[in-house]
C-alpha cells in the first residue's frame, strides 16, 4: 500500500520514521510467534476459547490472543499494518497515547470475541460449538488502529498494490470488510473481532476526541456523493478522450 502525505511532495512507500513503540510492538509479535512454533501448547492456553474464559475462568486470553497468530502469512499482514498505518499515528499521539489506545481495541475485541458466541447461542443463531471456537491474532487492535488513522487523514490517498485501486483514506474500514468477506467465504476470519476492533476503537475516540472532528453519517453521505460524481466525471472525460483518438485515426486513415 502507499500512502499519500507521509511526505510533503509526491507518493511514498511507508511512514517517515518507525517510532519505538511500533518496533517494540512488532518484536514481542515475533518473539510470541516464535515461542508458538516451539511449544505450540501455548496456542490453546492463550488463544480466545470462549467457553474456557467464562465457565473455566480463563480471564487472561481476551488479552494473550492478540500477541499470536496462526501463521506466517498472518502476523505478516498484521505486522505489516501496524508498521504502515501505526507509525504515523504513533507519531502523532505519542508513544503513551498510542499504546493504551492499541491495546484497549485488542482487548476490548477479545471480549467481544468471547462474549458474543454465548449471545448467539442463545438467539438461535448460531451453535454451541461455536463457544469452543479458537480465535487468536492481533487484528482487533490493528483494525482499531486503520480506524484511527482514517478519522484522523481522512482525505488521504491510499494506492493498493494489488489490486491496483486507490482511495480515500475514509473508505479504508468499508473497503476492508467488504474484501474479507468476498476473500473468505469459508469463515476462517473472525469478523466479530475486526468488527470490535473497530467498535470499541470509535467508542474510545468519540470519547476522547483523539481523532480530531468525529465524521458523521450526513459527512460519509456527502463523501460518496462526492466520490460518484467524480467517477462519473472521469467516465465522461475517458469517452471525450476515446471519441478524439478515434476521430483522429480516421483522419489518418483517409
């Protein structure tokens, strides 16, 4: 992903510096990751098991789940995210600020993770054997972290590498549930826990004004107005443009 206004002119790969809460972050990731593949006993004891929380008293994994992953591939993107979208935040807020902000959204995911499955059962929407589900990862705390960052440079230009789309900044969380849900159609993400990440991320900050103005409804209607005017705009420009390399062609040919 690249992100414009990390730098004052142009596009760049990346935030500008990488604070130490970012790196410190990131290594007790890899640390926990590597203790996993060493003794991977540590997966079930820490990882969100939603019955063992409430019947068994397992109170420690709404936080523990978030420090492990379930593969390479996942701490990488995770990782990943919090490098790009973190460092700018972290230099903005503070290491202090950013830290309990982090790990209030992690946690706060986890006991949403280990709450709603019993809420769930007992609407009939789902089974029992959903209170013995695994979840583990930091995704909570990093979506709650792409929030932030989005509130705060709403405005910004974010290029995907692939596919190659670039946005707004503000459409960063719409965007994301709408690419998990078409990518995982077998249900291996934990969408409660990127939704709660995301929950209790714009709770704290409506709470807090960390993120300067909050944006409303009415603000993201007027957004996607704007947005589709001016997609209409660019298909009205690339036809005019059509139309003229055509006519010009004919000429040449005649």
């Amino acid at each position: 992903m690249y992100g414009r206004g990390y730098r004052q002119a142009g596009m760049g790969f990346g935030p500008p510096a990488t604070p130490d809460v970012i790196k410190q972050l990131l290594i007790a990731n890899l640390v926990v990751f590597v203790a996993q593949q060493l003794r991977p006993g540590l997966t079930e004891l820490f990882s969100v098991r939603p019955i063992m929380v409430w019947h068994e008293g397992y109170l420690w994994q709404p936080f523990t789940y978030m420090w492990l992953h379930g593969s390479f591939g996942h701490i990488a993107m995770n990782l990943f995210s919090l490098w790009m979208f973190g460092s700018p935040l972290a230099l903005a807020w503070g290491a202090k600020r950013f830290l309990r902000y982090y790990l209030v959204c992690g946690v706060g995911a986890g006991v949403l993770i280990a709450s709603w499955p019993f809420l769930a059962v007992w609407l009939g929407v789902s089974g029992a054997q959903s209170l013995w589900s695994i979840t583990l990862g930091a995704s909570g705390a990093i979506y709650g972290v792409l929030l932030a960052y989005s509130l705060t440079w709403p405005d910004r230009t974010i290029m995907l590498i692939f596919p190659p789309v670039a946005f707004r900044a503000i459409w960063l969380i719409p965007g994301l549930f709408v690419m998990t849900l078409m990518m995982d159609p077998g249900g291996n993400v934990s969408h409660v826990g990127h939704l709660g990440g995301v929950l209790v991320g714009w709770l704290y900050l409506q709470r807090t004004g960390h993120a300067g103005n909050p944006i409303s409804i009415a603000q993201l209607k007027y957004r996607w107005r704007r947005f589709r005017m001016r997609q209409r705009l660019r298909a009205v420009r690339d036809d005019d443009f059509e139309a003229r390399r055509r006519r010009d062609h004919d000429r040449t040919l005649h």
